[in-house]
C-alpha cells in the first residue's frame, strides 16, 4: 500500500469513527469540516515556499511552435 493510499485510508477510518460517535450528524459534520479547514489552512502557511521549491527544482518546460 503506497502512501496516498494509507492516508486515504486512515482518513475514511477517522470519518467512520466521527460519524458513529456523534450523536447528531449535524456534530459530525462540523468536526469533518473542522478538520478539512485546519488542513486546508496547514497548506496554505508554506504554499509559497512549496512552488518556488517546485520551480527551482523541476524543468521548466517550453511551448513548442
């Protein structure tokens, strides 16, 4: 199982485990989406390092014609 896959799957596991503890949907709706924002928000704070690394690193490809 490669890495994507794992994430993936620990995070179904932790959805499943949110929505059979919550007593209202509505509670774990906002805990899914609580997570998905601090993730999101985890991204964003070093995105502008992440592409200059990518472009510095990488080909820069050409447009042909």
């Amino acid at each position: 199982m490669n890495d994507y896959t794992k994430g993936a799957l620990e995070a179904i596991t932790w959805a499943i485990l949110v929505l059979k503890d919550s007593k209202d949907i509505r509670e774990a709706i906002a805990e899914l989406e609580s997570a998905r924002d601090s993730i999101l928000r985890g991204i964003a704070v070093d995105f502008r390092e992440k592409i200059k690394f990518y472009y510095s690193s990488n080909t820069v490809y050409r447009r042909r014609g």
